[in-house]
C-alpha cells in the first residue's frame, strides 16, 4: 500500500458502550484502524477483546438494547458513515459492506431455500434483480461448491458446514462490496475445510477486487491471510503494522502470548511424550512392569439406529472394527474430521452408547454390564466435554457441581465433600472460595477448568476429553492444556484425547490414532504418526493446518499471493 | 408417508375408541336415572322398567357397551331418548352452525393473537409490549361467560350495533366469535411473542440484517415462518379447548350448535345425544392434531427430510 491513496475504509475513535445495571461500561475504546483497496487487514485478540463489536458497530448491526456507538468515524471511500439515519445506511449493507458470521450452521435461514436466501441477497435492494436465479447460480459457482444448480433448491441442513460457509461467502459477495467483514469465519469449521476456505477468500479478494477485514483469535490463519494485521486486547488497538513486522518483531506481550499460544505443528520433533511441565522429580507413571492397561479396546463397532422396526440393516455403522489401547498416565490422540466417529468410540468406550466388540476399562469389561454394575467402572472413567458453557447446570453452583458425582456415588459427609471440592478447585488453580458462584460468574476458560475439577471429582484413572479445549481462545487454550498435562503427571491419568486439531493432538498425546469414516487409517507413537505419515489422509490433515507462523514461506495456495521475503 | 398417516390413523381410531368407553362408563354410571325421567312424574315401577326395557338399559353394562360400538361401527350413534330421533341426524344439522362458529373464532384469535404478539416482539420492553401483555393476560383470565355477557351488554344493549342472539346473518357471528377468539388471541399473543423474541436474537436474523433487507421483511419473512413452526402444533391442540368454550358461547348467544345441543341434553340426561356430541368433540380434536402434525413438513424443511 502507498500512502498516496486514501484508503477505501477508516476508522477513527471509535468507541462503544454498553448498558449496565452499574451505567454505561467503555467496552470499545478508540479504535484506529484503515483499510486500503484490495487489502486484507486482520484484527486479532481474543474473545472479549472487541474483535466483533468493531465488525458489528462497521454493519451497525449491535444489539441497541445493550450497546451503544459513543463515538468515533467511520469514513467509507470518503463518505462518513458515522451520522448516517438508519434509513440511509441499510442501502450500503450487503452493496458497499458485506459480513460473513462465525457460524455457518445457524446463519443461514432453516425455512428458506439456498437459492431463496442467495437471491434475495442479490436483489436485497434493488430493481436490477434481472435473471436473479442465473446471477444466484453463478454466485455459488464463484465460491467452488459442488453442483450448483442443485444447491439454489436444497434447504441449510442439507448442506455441510463448509458448503454453508461456501453459500454464506456467496451472499455476502453477491453484490460485489467494497469491503467483507469476515469474523472467525473457519473457527467453527474442520481443519481441511478451514484450509479450502482461506484459500477461497484469497482468491476471491483478488476476483472480486475486494477489501477484506478478517476477524479471528488464530494467528495462524493471521499468517496465512494478512496483508496488515491489528492486534487488540480489552476494547483497545494495542499494535498494528504489517504481518511481517508484527510476527518478527512483536511489541507487545499481548501479541506474544496470541504468537506463543497456537501450539506449532512439528514444535515437538524428535520427541516422544509431550513436554514434561514438572521437575524431573515427577513420580513414574508407570510404576511396576506390564501394568494393567487403563483402556483396551478390540473390534469396537457402533451403529446408531439400528433395532428399529422399520429400518433393519441398511444402516452404515458411526464406527468399525476400532481397535486401541492406553497404557495407564499415557495419552492417546484420536484425531480427524466432524463425522470420521471419533466423539461416538469416546462414547462408546464409557458405555454411553450401544456397541459391539470388546471394552476393557482398568482391566474391567463393560460389554454387557447392568447399570449397577457399571457404576463402579464410571468412578473409573470419567469425561470432559466440549462446551464448558452447556455443561454445567447454569443453576448449581460451582462447588455444587463438583460436589455431585461425590454425592451419586455416596462419598463422604458433606462437610468432607466441601474439602474436597476445595482441594479440587485449587487443584485446577481456581480460588476454592470460588465455589459458591454460579457458572455465568466464570469466563470459558474457568469453566472448562470447573468440568476438569468434577470430571477429577471421583479419582478416575481414565479421562475421555471430546474435543474439550476447542470451544477455547487461543491463549487460554494452551493454559488450559498445559494444566491437563499437569494433572496427568501428578495423578499418572490416562486421557482419551478427541480433536480435530492435529497442533493441540501433537502437543498432548504420546500415540496417535487418525480416524476416518468410523475406521482407524492410522495408528503408532506420535512422533511415527506426524513425522513419517503413511495413510494420504493423515497427510492431507497434516498439510491442511494454518500452522506457517512465520509468513516466510510460500503460502499453501502456491500460486495466489507468492509471499517470500528476504 | 402414506405409511405414517396410515399408522397416525391407527391411532386416531384408538384414541375414539379410548374416548367412548370412558364417556360410556362415566354417563351409565351416573346416579340420575334417565327411565325415571322419561316416565315422567307419574310413572309406576312398573311403566319406568319398561321403558328401561325398551331403552335397553336393563341389559348388562358391558352388552350395552358392545351393542353401542357395533351401531359406531355403522355410523349409528344411537336415538336420542327425548326427542326420538337420530342422534346422527340431530347432530349433522346443528354441525354447520358449529363448524361456522369455529373457523370464525380460531380466525379472530390468529389473527389478533399473531398480529399482537408479531408487534409487542418487535417493540420488546416499550409501552406497546406491555400494554399487549397485560391485554393478553386479561384475555386469558375473564371467564368467557363473563366477557360474552360484556359484549352483549356494551355492543348489543347500548348500542345497538349488533343482534343480542340468534344465528343467520354475518352480524350475528361477530359477537360470539369474538367471545370465542379472545381468550385464544391472548394466548397467541404470549405464545408468539416468546417465540419471535427468541427467533429475532438467531444468527441468520442477523444476517438477514446484514443482507440490507428491510426491517418489515426481516421480521416477515425470516423471523416469522420460524417462530410459527412451534405455534402450529399449537393450535392444533387448541381445538380442545375450543369445544369447552363453544358449550358457553353458543348457550350465551342462542347459536343454534352442537354446543347447545349438547347443553339441552345434559339438563335431560338425554344421554346418546351427550354421546354422540362429546364422540364428535373427540373426533375434531383427533383431526385437528392430524392437521397439524402433517402441516409441520410442509413449513419445516428439517422434519421433512426424515
């Protein structure tokens, strides 16, 4: 960018506050940023750092009710939005100013068509609708997806999440804007996806001569995509300049932390365990010869639906022929895409879903138990789920969750409970006078920590993680890994480690085992798995990872943005 | 899909056979004797056990049940004891009136209920949702006897605008489909307030926002055909509730219906007439879920797909 030109989009003092029972909060503090033609500027911060509420006040899109503009302009191609009345600003959304959300499963309208939706978006204001089927066709053959006549007549849940992040891309071209706010538009999606999208929005920048303004908490997908990338932490800019710049020379410790938090692909090398946190003092894991394994498992099957009258047979099995085992305080990586049944051999394994085959949990087989006779293997085995926010009864609070598996399973008087939930808060290094809030009183981070005290609750030897850090920042991902590491060196756990994230499977798992369609592709040490993968598909997943934190390198579209400096 | 409405069929017929036997036992059980009654005051024990003959209530309860289900079977409901008619006959000419008053009454309260909760939603929090909401909660509370003798009184006494009772021309239907669909638009009115208030904070309302669309169809055509999906199964379900009312409403107005029918013959014990009408009630029921349920994939795409 030269500085000769004014630039398409600036914004200057913008600031925001939000209604609360105590007044008006500053949440958005002066915010400076432009936007040059053709540029691709990247905000990054983590969730609560005002990432979305600047993308949100550019669409004036806040919720009125709760947030309020306090100040600031906002100059498009030199005309000043900021004074505009609603009704001369609703022209520019979608023409001028277009916005892709976080996610695509619920973005799009369940009840209308895709091609429905797709014209309106081309016609949202104006006469030239024209031949508005052909333009919607031609809008979702722009965006690379399969057979596009086809999609204008299928309905949202006909389509996968990439393909509806494809068609949300879609509208928000559809009327070639100026601009194209994209918040977190791949967090929600499988790595691969991410990558094909990414590499969708390059190309399309450069077709459409569009700006883009990309939102996301993934330095990663910063590297891979930024021309300029801004950095912001509590409601405020606290470093901008070129991608280049900021990744080799941060001056923050805000930038550095995001840098240091997206654990790198290949960082382990050369190294079998994860990296050990404690001093070398930490008690063995393994402490006599040929332990009794923490989990075995052999020709594992799982078919849902199966049994009903109507639909005998027929049905492809979630899972097939799994075969695994986990040694105790060892951690196994189950890794690969939303529906390769990853979620459902963790389920299957805790007796939470019918299967065939045989499970051994602390040498105890579960095939076949009675309820009661599965309640001594659940103290045993215990799990950690994704969404810290939708695990906990937002009506119990915290000390009374991790308090409850002790109550089901009849251990100690309460006032020993009340101990215990204590040490076990300070064990997940949250205050124990933290037990008497109630979940809304937690950020995500704390939550999951709390899903950790009471999945620990019962002194499991076997814990089940289903993707538990994904719904999780950057940043307070890695803490909350590394006290998962921690946790395992000091109690010799054994984890059952489910994401679809190959950086955070490399950093946490001693085996790894890639699966695809209900079947294991791969499976050995971690260092076999990542360093001299055999299956194409672990290498597919492998290549897919934004993980290129120096932009130094060629980016992965090769012959987009050729991107070397010296 | 021919396979499910033949099973939801099956199932109607069940729950018609459950309807009757219940009503059966209830009304042959009852203390009042509907011989004694028919013999008339004068009556000697011996003219009340003919009649009782004649009636066939001398017979076991379980053979009068079954004689009762074989004449179902072939679209008899019985004769009534008073009038000595057909019941199937008595009902079928009051139905008309009855099927006039319904459609006219879940008119009012859709399209009041809707409108009103469509509107207190979009103004969430300002007067005008509040003064909806505690409309509606006055709606749903007034014993609707009450709110017809209202009516009456303010737009037949006073002013005259509209006839006291009576059933023929459009003006007479007005007072009772009103008494009718306010308790139901009240309930609406809450029910589609809720559901637009959740449906306006989703994601792709937000993106339809974005798109540039107006707010009238951001409102109209996103918001709306979702936050129905639930109110639909809903009214379905109302239809119940609809036969307790029109009992009231058509003894307040002298609607010539089936409620009314059903009124006389309780104060008679004319019990096949109370037979056949609450059969009748059960079968509107019956149908109106039926509607509903294969109305639901034909507005959701998502149950379609199973």
């Amino acid at each position: 960018m030269t500085g000769a030109t004014p630039p398409l989009l600036a914004v200057q003092g913008l600031t925001i506050d939000a209604r609360t029972p105590a007044g008006l909060k500053r949440v958005l503090d002066g915010i400076d940023f432009t936007l040059g033609r053709e540029e691709t500027l990247c905000l990054a911060g983590e969730s609560g750092s005002g990432k979305s509420l600047t993308a949100l006040a550019l669409m004036r899109l806040l919720p009125a009710a709760s947030l309020r503009v306090a100040g600031g302009s906002i100059r498009l191609d030199g005309c000043e939005l900021a004074g505009l009345s609603e009704r001369a600003f609703r022209p520019l959304r979608g023409r001028d100013i277009a916005m892709v959300f976080q996610e695509p499963m619920t973005s799009l309208n369940p009840v209308m068509t895709v091609g429905a939706q797709l014209m309106e978006s081309i016609r949202a204001y104006g006469r030239e609708s024209g031949d508005a089927r052909g333009r919607a066709r031609d809008a979702l053959d722009a965006v690379q997806i399969s057979d596009p006549a086809r999609r204008l007549g299928q309905y949202p849940h006909e389509l996968s999440g990439g393909m509806r992040q494809r068609v949300m891309i879609a509208m928000a071209l559809a009327r070639r804007p100026k601009v194209l706010i994209a918040d977190e538009p791949t967090t929600a999606l499988d790595v691969t996806v991410q990558a094909e999208i990414l590499r969708l929005m390059r190309d399309l920048r450069r077709d459409f001569a569009t700006s883009i303004l990309l939102i996301t908490h993934d330095m990663g997908v910063v590297a891979e995509m930024a021309d300029r990338v801004a950095v912001m932490r509590a409601g405020r800019i606290v470093e901008q300049g070129p991608v280049l710049d900021v990744f080799e020379r941060p001056r923050e410790a805000t930038t550095r932390e995001l840098l240091a938090a997206v654990p790198r692909l290949g960082a382990l090398r050369g190294t079998d365990g994860p990296p050990r946190l404690g001093p070398a003092t930490a008690k063995p894991s393994a402490p006599a010869a040929e332990p009794v394994p923490a989990l075995v498992v052999h020709d594992l099957s799982v078919t849902y639906g199966a049994g009903g009258w109507f639909r005998r047979g027929a049905l492809a099995p979630a899972v097939a022929g799994v075969c695994f085992d986990l040694a105790p305080g060892q951690t196994l990586g189950l890794v690969g895409e939303s529906g390769s049944g990853k979620s459902t051999t963790g389920k299957a394994v805790l007796g939470l879903v019918p299967f065939t085959g045989h499970v051994a949990v602390d040498g105890t087989a579960i095939a076949g138990l009675s309820a009661r006779d599965m309640k001594p293997v659940r103290r045993r085995a215990q799990m950690i789920f994704q969404d810290p926010y939708a695990s906990l009864d937002p009506r119990m609070t915290a000390g009374d969750a991790i308090a409850e598996p002790l109550a089901i399973h009849g251990i100690g008087c309460r006032a020993e409970r009340r101990d215990r939930v204590a040490e076990l808060l300070r064990r997940v290094h949250l205050p124990p006078e933290h037990a008497s809030r109630f979940p809304h009183e937690f950020s995500g981070g704390q939550r999951q920590r709390l899903c950790i005290a009471r999945a620990l609750a019962l002194e499991p030897t076997l814990i089940v993680a289903d993707e538990s850090v994904s719904a999780l920042d950057a940043t307070v991902r890695a803490r909350v890994l590394d006290l998962l590491l921690e946790l395992q060196e000091e109690l010799g756990l054994a984890f059952l480690f489910i994401s679809h994230d190959m950086a955070v499977v490399e950093r946490m798992s001693h085996r790894v085992a890639v699966m695809r369609s209900g079947r294991i592709v791969e499976s050995g040490s971690r260092r076999e798995v990542f360093e001299t993968p055999r299956d194409p598909y672990t290498r597919a997943l492998l290549d897919a990872v934004p993980q290129r934190l120096s932009p130094t390198c060629t980016r992965s579209t090769g012959n987009t943005t050729p991107f070397t400096i010296t | 899909m021919a396979l499910t409405l033949l099973k939801r069929l099956a199932g109607a017929a069940l729950i018609l056979l459950g309807v009757a036997a219940v009503t059966f036992l209830l009304l042959y059980g009852l203390p009042a004797d509907p011989a004694a009654m028919i013999a008339g005051r004068s009556a000697t024990a011996a003219s009340i056990a003919a009649v009782r003959h004649q009636l066939g209530l001398d017979l076991p309860l379980p053979e009068q049940f079954w004689r009762y289900l074989a004449g179902l079977a072939h679209g008899d409901l019985g004769r009534s004891y008073i009038q000595r008619t057909a019941v199937g006959t008595l009902i079928a000419a009051r139905l008309p009136a009855t099927l006039v008053l319904m459609v006219c009454g879940i008119g009012v309260e859709v399209a009041l209920g809707l409108t009103l909760g469509v509107l207190a939603a979009v103004r969430r929090d300002r007067a005008l949702d509040r003064a909806v909401m505690t409309l509606s909660f006055v709606g749903v509370s007034a014993p609707q006897f009450i709110v017809a003798l209202l009516l009456l009184y303010v737009f037949a006494a006073q002013l005259g605008w509209l006839p006291m009772s009576g059933y023929g021309t459009p003006a007479h239907a007005v007072l009772p489909a009103l008494t009718l669909g306010l308790l139901g638009a009240g309930w609406y009115a809450r029910m589609v307030r809720s559901a637009m208030v959740d449906v306006l904070d989703r994601d792709y309302v937000r993106t339809a926002r974005a798109k540039g669309l107006s707010a009238g169809r951001v409102v109209l055509r996103h918001a709306l055909p979702n936050a129905l999906l639930p109110i639909v199964a809903m009214i379905g379900i109302d239809v119940g509730q609809f036969m307790g009312g029109v009992v009231v409403v058509e003894a307040v107005y002298g609607w010539p219906g089936i409620g009314q029918l059903a009124f006389q013959a309780i104060q008679q014990v004319d019990v096949p007439i109370i037979m056949g009408v609450t059969l009748v009630s059960a079968l509107a029921v019956v149908l109106g879920n039926l509607l509903a349920d294969l109305a639901a994939p034909l507005l959701d795409p998502r149950i379609r797909a199973r």
